[in-house]
C-alpha cells in the first residue's frame, strides 16, 4: 500500500489503512484514478451479437421454457461481456430478445422502468397496454412507459420474436424501481390494425383538445415504420435537391419524440432511426452515455473503438460511453438506436467529441 | 365633475383638475370604473360576417383593385363594429379575406406579425414561405409565423379567396411590429403537391435529427385537411366505442401544434378545428380573451352573449372576451377557429368560466 | 381616395369602399403602412415629468379628495401626451403618484392587474397584501400581483407619496381585467419593519420546503433598498477590481426577481434598478417595448430620441417603443425603471439595437 | 437450475442455459426477481458514521499522508457497508471527510461531478472556485459544479476538516466524468471574507443585470450560516404567531437554491437545511432515492427501518432508497442534508410515501 505521493508504508499508515477498513471508510486518494477518470472509463466494452444466434437460442427457450407469472416474461438479456454477471447491455440499458410462440400470452403487469419493443422482423403480436391492443409489425417501435400495464399475446400460430429496451441496469442501480402484477391475460385480445392511442395522437402536429396535459412520457405507444420510412426518404431526397435535411451527407435520421412536449419518447430513454445511402462513412464520434443498436436492413460495418465488424440484418451492437463508433454502408443502410442521453442531457453529463471536426 | 365621494365641485377643485390636464396627468378615481371593470367590458362586440358577402365584395375587388407592391395584398379585414376605423376584428386578432385573381402574384414581404391563413374553399394557390412553395387547398392551415418571407402566386387561371389571420391589433397596440419588403414575385414559382416543410416535418410522431432545436414557431408550414378530417372522425368513434377522446360528447376538436415543444403554432395565435355531430349543444362558456371562429362545413347556430345566429359555411364570427358562446349542430358541423389563447396564457390572465358546470 | 396602385378612383371603385364600411370591412391597402410599418411608429411619445410638480399636485388631491371605497385610490396617472385621453403612459404601462395623507386608510381589492409600489421618498404607510402588512420605505420596491387583496393604511400622522406601476393599459385594451372590492379597512393594522412575506423569502439562494412550488408572480412582497443599493455597490467594486460584474463599463444594474423562477417579478412587468458612475454615457439603445424610469438619486441627463432633458431626483420619463435612449451621469446616477419587457420577451417580440455596437 | 415455473432440468434445458452464457445472453425469468423488485430493494444499508471517529482517522491521515497531486485531496470516503469496496456511500452520493493541515494546499482541478464542502466545525480554509476564493466557516454550504476548477488552500496554522460531497457513484457507474489537472497552488491566495460570487449574487431577489443567462448550476459558490439560520428561525416564529411557514408542526426546512432558476443548486444533488423544535418527531417517510444527513447542531434520534440511533453534532447517516426515516428531537436539532432527488425529479422516477399519511 502507497501514500498519495508514493512512499513506503509505516506501522503507523498500516494501522491507519486497518481502520479506515474497520470503520466503513475508504480514502479517495487510492481510488481517485479509478473513481475520477481523466475521461469515461466505461466497464462495458463494444459487443456485436448475431441476430441469427440470438434467435436460435430465444426459439429454443420456446420450445423449453413456457412464458407465465413470475418470469413474466420468455426475454434474453444481452449481457455486455464488459459487465458479466448483470444481464446489462450498458450500465443503464437493457436489451433483449423477447420470443413469444403461436398463440401464447405475457401476462400484465406493470413497472417503474420504461420500456419499448422495436421489430426486426414477423407480426402477429398485440401488446396491449393499459388495456388498449396495440399490433407489432416489423419495422414498428412500440411504447411501453414507466408504471403502464402492459402484456403481449400472440393472435397467430406462428412464433414472433422482437427486441424489448428497457431502463433496468439504471433503475437497479440507483434502486428506483416498482413492480406490480396485472391480468394473467391481456385485458383486450381484439386485434386492431391500429391502436387507440394512434387513432388519438398519430396525426402530424395535431393535438386533441382532450390531450392537452404535458406528458412525461408520450401518449403515441406505436410509431409506424412506413411514416419512419417516410420521414428518411424524403430526407435523402430533399439532399438530392440540394436542401438541408439530412444530420450530414448521405445520413438521415430521425427521433421518435414524445407529440406533448416534442422531447424524446421517455425520460430515459433516447429512440432514433438512422439511414444511409450506399457508400456512406460516418465520422468517428465520442458521446457520454451508452447506446444500443440494431441493424434493420441493408450492409455494412461499424467500427468501434479500434474494430471494425461486418453487419447483417438484425444484428445488435453496443456503444459504451465515450467509445468512438462509425458507421459505414455498403448497401442503402437501415439502423435503429437506442441510447441513455435523455439522462446525460437532463443532468448535464452530454458531451459530444467528434475528432474529424477539429 | 365629481370627487371620488360624488360631493359638489369647488372652485379649488375644478383648478384641481386643469392642473391634472395642463400636466399630463390623470387621475385615477374618475377613470377606474372603464380602466379596471369588474369583469372584462370588450369595446369589441360579437358580430357574424357572411361569407356570400365578404366574397362577393372581394370578388369586386379583384376586378378593381390591382394587387401589387405597397398595398402588398388584395385582403379586406372584418372590421369589428364595436372598434369602427380600427380594421380589426378583436383587440388582438386581424381577420381578412384575401383574393388573389388567375395567375396574379402578391409579392414576398416579412414582418413581425404571426399569420397564417385557412381555406375554406378552392385551390391553386402556393404561398411560398422563405422560398418554400405551399400549396393552399380546402381545409388546409397555412402559417407564415413572424419574420417569414412570404408572397403568394395562382398557379391556375381561377381566383382563389381565402382567410387571413394575423395578430395585427397586437402588434399595432404594443409597437412591436417591424416590416420589410422582399422580392416582387414568389421565389419558387414551382407547384409542388407537398411543401418541404411537411417533407421534413408531417410524419407523426418523428423529428429530424436535423432539426433538434425547439423552435418558437410551428415548423410545419402546411396542416392538410386530411389529417384534421382524420383526427376528428377518429374522435368521435373512440367515443361510440366508449372511450374518453372527445372534449365533450358529441364534440371533437384538434389543436394545431408546433412539433417541437407541443405547444401553440405561434407565439400569439391558438389554431383550432371542432366537430359537433349533428344535435349537440355545448355549454355557454365565458373565456378571457379573443377568437374568431369560420365554418367549415355544415349547419347550426351561435349564441353570442343572447343572441342566437344561424350559420352556414363560410360565415365568419368573433368572441370577444368573456362574452358567453356556445354552439349548437343540426347537422355534422364543423368549424375552424383561431384565438389570442397564447398570449391570455402566457402572460397568466387566461381564465374560463362554464356557468352549467358550476 | 386612391386605388393599391395610386390610380384615380372610378364610380365602382368609389361604391366598393362604401360597401367595404357598409358591411364592416376594412381594405389592408389603405392602412397597411398604419398598420405594418417598417419599424415600430407609437403614438406614445417620449416625455419627461418632474416630481416637484407631481408632488405638488398630488398635495392638493390630497387636501381636495377624500380618498374611499369607488375611487379607491388617490393615484393620479401620467398620461402620454400622444395618447390623450387614456391616462395611459406607453400602451401597455400604467404610472401614477400615489399620496396617503396622515392616518388615512386607502380601502382593500384586488384585481387581475399587476401592482407595484416604488418610494422615492417617505416613509410611514403599509400595504397590506393578502394581510400581510409591508412597510414603505424610501428604495422599496414592493409587490401587489395580480389577484392579490390589498390596501395601504398610514401609521403616521405625515402625508406619503410614492409611485404605482400597473399593467392597466394593456390589461384594458386586452379585455383581460377582473375586479373585486375587499375589506374598507386593512385587514391587519400591525406595523412590523419586516413582513412575513420577507421573513419566509428574503434569505439568498434559499427557498422555504414549505413553498417548492413555482409561483406565476413572486413571493417576495418587498425588495429593500439595503439589498439594492448594496449589489449595486459591489458590482462598481467588482469592476474596480477588475472582475466583469457590470452591465457595461461604469454601468451596474440588477434585475429584480421571482426566486421560485430566477424570471421576472410578474408576468407583464419588469422592475430593475440601474446605478451609473459620475462621467458615464450609455450608447443609445433601441427596445422593442415601452418602459417607464424614475431618477432615484443623483443628477444627470436622458436623451429621448434627439432630445437630451436634465433630470433630478423623482422626475419620470417614459421611453416608446423602439425609441432611442442613453443616460449621461453628472454625479453617481441612480435610476429605477420599469418595462413591459416580459410582454414583449414571451410573446416573442423582444428585439435590441444599438447602433454603436454595429 | 428451474424453469419459469419450476419444473426440473433437462439435458435440453441445460444446454440451453450454457449456450446463454456463452454468447453472452442471460434470460430475464431467472433474474426479474433481483432487477425488477417490487419495491426499491437497495443493497446500500442505513448506516451511521460518528464524528468523532472520523475526525480523529482523518487527523491521524493529516499527520501520515502528505496531501497533493495524484492524490488530489485528504478525503476520506464514508463506505455504504452495504456495498463494501465502492467507496460510495449510496448508489449515486459520495461523502468524505476532508482534513487540511495548518497552512497546506489542495492542487487545483476541475471534473465533471458535481461537489459542496458543507462545515461543521472550524474555519480558516479558503477554497478557491475559477478562481474566486471562498472563505469556508462554520454552518456554510461552499459549491464546487462540474467542471469549475477549485483547490483548497489553509490559510491558518491551525487544521480544518469538513465534509465533501459528490456525485462520484452516479457518474463511475454511469461513465460520465471527465477530470483535468490545473494549478498546484491556489490561483488566488488572497482570503477575503466574502467571495466575488456572493457580492453579485448573494442579494435576495436581485439578479446582476451582467448575469441574465440561467445557468445549470447555482453561481452562487457560498450559502452563508447566517441566512440559513435566520430562515429557518423565521420560518418557526411565523409558525408561533399562527401562520404557515413549516413544514410540518415544528419542523423548518429550506431547500438550497439556484437563483437563476429556483432549482436545485446542482443538476444530480439537492442540499436542504433542516431545524426541529425540542420535542419533535417526524411522521416515517419512504422516498425514491438516497440521501445523506449530518447533524449540525442538538441532540436527538434517527429512525432508520426499525433501527434508532441517538445522534451528536457531526454524526452522519445515510438513508437508502424507500428505507423509512424519521427524526426524534430532544433539543431544538440541526441537520443538513444532501440527497440525488433531483436525478430522481427529472427523470420522474421520484415517489414519497409517509404511511401515517394514508
């Protein structure tokens, strides 16, 4: 053991280290580097997970582990090899392949930590929150905040399979959450193209006058892929006739946004949607905060910190904080994000360090 | 003249009162009766203006009067008769109809003043907004917040009317309105269905990444028909199906908002769209502040205050503050209405009484 | 009567204009440069007037008016003299010369206006707001929000005179004002330095558990001229030191605030405190907005426009919209002022310019 | 191993369990227990530290380790005994004792977490923020915002300790922080008794015209004991004349604010001051988040769960996330406190609940 400043230990100083020890105390000096970095020093590393594994293994949980009360649930986290051990995909996010067979039903329940589900691929699933059925559909992202009532049942034969994103690791480490069971089944088990909520709320900057309380998080629990779709191409072409419209050349995105407020969809949880043209390479970028992504369609790479990984459709990766991540497209390349900057933002943590742009 | 106690005048006392006026001076006690009434006492009163008149008298004026640089636009305001040479409908609101002959052109200007401009029949109409062409069709809301260049140009051999709204009365009374001229015609000349505001901004729900920053106005240039129709007719099918999506039964209603804070379209002027089936009677409602309502489609009554008018569609009429309105339907009807609710809000002096609620 | 083109008028023409004023229209081509001028053109005019002659008259009211219940109040306004007739001092500020005779009561109500008091000299009256009784003293500023009961007794046997900020204007020609009479006497005669408004709020940076919610107006009754005159204070010492403290060299200021918001005090009226060195000049400043100054202490000149007028403690000047203003310091220079600022910044209106900084 | 429901393994399940592990999965059912619990189950424990130790180990650590740069600083951290080996007194809140020699310096630096200095005993030290000195005395709360460069410097030959407390546990677990090394002495070694922050901002009510800007924290570096304690005398005097100020019977409290916006002084912790008459017994309340108390000044009880503790000046205690607490008086009893509720606020994860209440 080593003072501050470098010498050797004394009876004296060993006594004294025994009984910072023995009275629940530790010295910031002999910590400092690890505690107070010269910039983030995340635990979690860059992790690519196959969607093809990953579905393999969540249909074989289907075939083995019936869904019911108690588990809740048939998800599998995503555990960043960084953070074993914890079923975190980040320090703050979870993510995972959540597998529902023919005809089976998630029980409600509802909780603290806020949650969505994005689709890669299949349809056929209702998740039903606070009692109104919402269809899944590949390419949809659906919400299901803090505290909602919220189960998923499968009105077809055939398996879906999805991803959930939810605020776990943050709500477990910083001991905010509230767990409370619902209906063994889903309250509603009609299946609507459309769901109440976007019949109120999914009309472009209209607002109902029954609405017009601010809401935490937002009242539009599905966001459509052919609006997502949309959104993206007019960008580009709005590019091609020589407007601003894209975040920089080939690159456009959005972010799904809470229609009360125009900020984002949850108080944690960050939701965008990226697309590049063939050919594209996004500059490096530095952010605080982590964030998950998962590949909808198209090819192409990424490279985080030093590694540059091939992608395919379905594909997750993860981007711990301050990690430089890139993305490069081969073909017209479709990504959805996920990430914390709500929370880096709302408490002034948010930081943004782009190399090429110095 | 009288003391505050309503004894005789004395010599000393009408010297008195010389002096206030030789010194630029007021006193209060004679004055506080008209300055601070009991309850709001508009000079503004509820007045209807039928739309066969307003244009056919426009109609004349496109034959007679050329529109063009300093006159700038061939609109004739609603000239509320409680506030004769004024030229405003309200204290706050300016409400015009304005008509611009086949092929005419209104040339490009700025100002401070908020407006925008409703349709309430007809089509071929762009008004370009900072070089962005906007198509004007039935039922469309178009904005042109302050310090927006805009003109307008027929793209089509037809006259086309339709209303203005701007927040002139305000401006005018608080000093606050700055004007400058731009180009003679349109800077886009071209007649795109679909602006590029709605390209970037009209998808529900989404937000370019290229457009992060909260903006003051609306964004969102055009709020098309389709979506307001939509809304609505969701509304009221929530409502037959039992959930709560109406203000009231039997009346649904939208607010335009801007997509980047949920708020108002502009920092001045309240945009709304209203739906009774047919047979509904809202209640009298008193509100602080100004509005002036169009029909859309449709047919029924107003009772302004005592008075009960019967309208059709077009018939424009103004609520002047505190004064009770209420609507009644004998068919479905709909209605198009814009108010100075921002500012009553923004500077806390809103308030709303509903007699039958109390 | 002209055409939009400047055309000779025809038998037509002449009929549309009596059909425009026949049926409650007004052409925008006739009044658009009235209405929309390049930059804001008030009617209110800058103007200076002098304590001693306010003071003299206010006197004689209060030898010839009773003060009581109807009148309510011995305040006599300043009126612009280019908005005769209103008793108005800009379009939406309202600036009197309150005078208490000794033991006289002035009776409680309240109203949806916003009310301050400022002492520019005296002592001996309370204003008693919500029954919390605030001493008057000389560099109080002291508040009466909208909707908040009160009533001023003298506790002495001397006559008190002192100003009264109100935002009558605007809330008069906005339609916004309610009015309620209260007590005819004060509802507590207590006389204590300090009232309990204060001794909840008057601590820096510290904000009762027992008061966490915002408050539209400020909690804080009264802003003592100890606090005033001393931030000013070390802001010259700061800047002798060598530190940016100051608004501008020899030029201190502070802005008094809401402490539950850091905002302004009210919703419509901003109240500020500015301290010049001998010898200093500020550049001339356009504002969108009207304000109205009081000298304090000190002797120097403004200049309105391109007028230049000396000033002594008490005098009030008024500055229009847009108008240029600078002060110019013979001795340490103190001025109080108050603006529609909150207005104009809320609204979005608010625009500065000052030509020597371009 | 079990399934969802309890059943026993298979060779299949087995399997299926090894292959999670080994591509990085972990199923959710195995785990919802521990990371969706159905209330907070914090692993930090309630815990009280004695005074007297700690300033006896932290002056043992002033005579045997040399303060200075790597180390940065003598603090010595209160370790939760619930989450041996972090040094973190709660999931997000780190609280040291800092000991400073007669006449020794702490180096400058700067980082992203947020730090205060809060004083229990002594004076003499001067802590040095962007280079304003700030004299540290008795009772005083001292601000350090992310990113502010400070050092410490003694100006006396006599020691000093105090408490330090950050937000270190949020931003390691979050990856956050970034740290930067700045001057090895103080940049000013003068020590005035007032800072350059309190002499502009330390007016209550009144804003530097020079600091119109709000800032997202407090610039105000020092909340003397003076002002906290005449609040919350104030606050138990209003309370004896009858009038509400407290928090509760007997019970004063103020909350540390950011006069440029009314919150808290810091983006992810709040500091509270709070007072109880002899006698007094709080009702026990759950909150959402953990906080930290130190006695300032008295003699009485914490609850902590079913656990009391009798507590003397300096004594600190931490209180886990939904642990219920409640303070027991004998004399009048001085604490200050410091909590992460301001994470839990804007990330709307904040709940109470004070069982005596429902």
């Amino acid at each position: 053991m080593q003072q501050m400043d470098g010498t050797a230990d004394t009876p004296e100083l060993e006594q004294l280290y025994r009984d910072f020890a023995a009275n629940d105390m530790a010295p910031l000096w002999t910590q400092r580097d690890d505690l107070m970095p010269m910039t983030p020093s995340p635990q979690a590393i860059p992790h690519v997970w196959r969607w093809k594994t990953l579905y393999d293994i969540a249909q074989r949980s289907g075939d083995l582990v019936p869904v019911g009360r108690g588990g809740e649930r048939r998800a599998v986290g995503l555990t960043n090899p960084g953070l074993p051990g914890t079923g975190y995909a980040t320090p703050t996010l979870w993510c995972a392949i959540q597998y529902l067979g023919g005809h089976e039903t998630a029980p409600e329940h509802r909780h603290s930590q806020n949650a969505f589900r994005f689709v890669v691929e299949g349809e056929g699933v209702w998740t039903v929150v606070n009692g109104d059925p919402v269809a899944m559909r590949r390419g949809d992202l659906l919400l299901t905040p803090g505290w909602n009532f919220h189960g998923h049942h499968n009105d077809t034969a055939n398996p879906m399979a999805w991803i959930d994103g939810l605020d776990i690791p943050f709500s477990s480490q910083m001991d905010v959450g509230f767990f409370e069971f619902g209906s063994e089944r889903v309250t509603d088990e009609a299946s609507p193209a459309v769901s109440r909520a976007e019949r109120l709320w999914a009309h472009p900057g209209l607002r109902p006058l029954s609405g017009l309380e601010d809401k935490v998080s937002s009242p539009l629990s599905a966001y459509r892929w052919e609006y997502t779709d949309a959104a993206l191409r007019e960008q580009l072409a709005l590019e091609d006739e020589g407007f601003p419209a894209t975040v920089e050349q080939g690159h456009a995105a959005i972010r799904y946004s809470n229609p009360t407020t125009g900020g984002d969809v949850m108080s944690t949880i960050r939701c965008e949607f990226h697309r590049l043209r063939a050919g594209v390479s996004t500059p490096a970028r530095h952010e605080v905060g982590s964030s998950v992504w998962q590949v909808f369609e198209g090819e192409g790479t990424v490279v985080l910190g030093d590694v540059e990984t091939r992608l395919e459709t379905g594909d997750l990766f993860v981007v711990p904080s301050w990690v430089p991540w890139s993305l490069h497209s081969d073909t017209q390349f479709d990504l959805f994000r996920f990430s914390d900057a709500p929370i880096m933002e709302r408490l002034n943590f948010a930081r943004t360090f782009v190399p090429s742009a110095n």
